[in-house]
C-alpha cells in the first residue's frame, strides 16, 4: 500500500501515514515530524540534494528492478523506505520498520 507526499507546496497529501506510524513508533514521532516539514519546504532535485537533509540515505535497487531510497530514523533504530519522484516532486512513502526487520530483507522483495 503506497502513500504519498507532495514536496512541491506545504500541502502533505497524506499525513495519515506519518501520524499512524508516530502513533505505532512513539520515539520516531519527532524524527517523522521534521521528514515532514523538511518535504513541505524542499525542493530537491535528486538524491544529492535529499542527502543534504538525510546525509546517510541510501538508493537500493529492490526485486521488483525499482530503486528505493532508505532512511535512517532516529539515529539508527529504525528505516523508513521511500520512492523520490524528483521530477513530479513526489515522495512515496513506502515501508516503516525496525532496524532489526529491516535487517532481513524480506522488504526488498515485496517491493
């Protein structure tokens, strides 16, 4: 299930995601607060420019030949996978896990 965010205007399409997962990973809620209001003033262009915010983002090509784009939240306790569409100025956000889920790569094959 894909939700979506607009990083073109202040406007968050879908801050459900963000709140639900907040509500599920109470220590990630203040890290998901500024993804969001990093999205809502950004305009990045590509990776480079995201990794002026996130210095340690990671472009993963996934089973599905998709490339994906891993955040490390709160320091290194959780990721949060996302699709950058530079070009449309969209960020999917994909999965939000532990690190320890995370670990096994069952997501790069549901992706």
């Amino acid at each position: 299930m894909l939700k979506w965010i607009h990083i073109v205007s202040v406007r968050i399409v879908t801050e459900a995601f963000l709140k639900r997962t907040s509500a599920k990973f109470p220590e990630a809620a203040g890290w998901l607060k500024n993804f969001q209001k990093h999205c809502q003033a950004a305009h990045w262009k590509n990776i480079v420019e995201l990794r002026y915010a996130y210095p340690h983002a990671d472009l993963v090509t996934v089973a599905s030949g998709r490339s994906v784009i891993v955040l490390n939240v709160s320091g290194n306790k959780y990721r949060m996978l996302i699709a950058a569409h530079f070009n449309r100025q969209t960020i999917y956000t994909l999965r939000f896990m532990t690190h320890a889920e995370y670990s096994k790569n069952n997501w790069k094959y549901d992706l």
